[in-house]
C-alpha cells in the first residue's frame, strides 16, 4: 500500500503531528491524529448517524482532526478525486 504523503499539521511540533496521506492503490485518505477523547466519544455515541445504531463499531475509532489541517484535508480529497481508481 503505497501511501502519497500530503501534508502535516503546520503547528505540529515534535510530538503529536496530524498527518494526511492518500493510498496510491485504492485513493483512500489516511489520517493520523489525536484520539478522541471519552467526552468526545460519549458524544458521537449519543449523536448517531441517521439510520445508525448508537455506538462506536469495534473495527472503527474516533479521532479529533485540528481545524488548522483542513487545508491539508483538502489537498488530500483533491489528490483522492483526481485518481480516479
């Protein structure tokens, strides 16, 4: 799975650094990012998707994506759309 890297929280320092990449295979975003935490996930628990069952599947998590990398995000759904898997 070789992954494009994007781009990187701009006030990332030396620890902890949200990061993008795009799979080059299947044009899927990668996101590397601070884990959500319990009052955060409580509330996506209590906020379902319509037509959801309440609940985080075991096979997904919750993550917290910094509003300065949306720049970077939009890069990455750029690079995604424009492979055309």
């Amino acid at each position: 799975m070789p992954l494009q890297f994007i781009g990187i929280d701009p006030d990332t320092g030396k620890n902890g650094s949200p990061t993008a990449w795009v799979d080059q295979e299947t044009a899927d975003i990668v996101i590397q990012s601070y884990t959500a935490d319990d009052a955060t996930r409580t509330q996506c628990i209590q906020t379902p998707a319509p037509g959801h069952a309440p609940g985080i599947p075991e096979h997904e998590t919750v993550i917290r994506i910094p509003a300065r990398l949306t720049p970077v995000l939009r890069e990455a759904c750029d690079v995604a759309e424009r492979a055309q898997l």
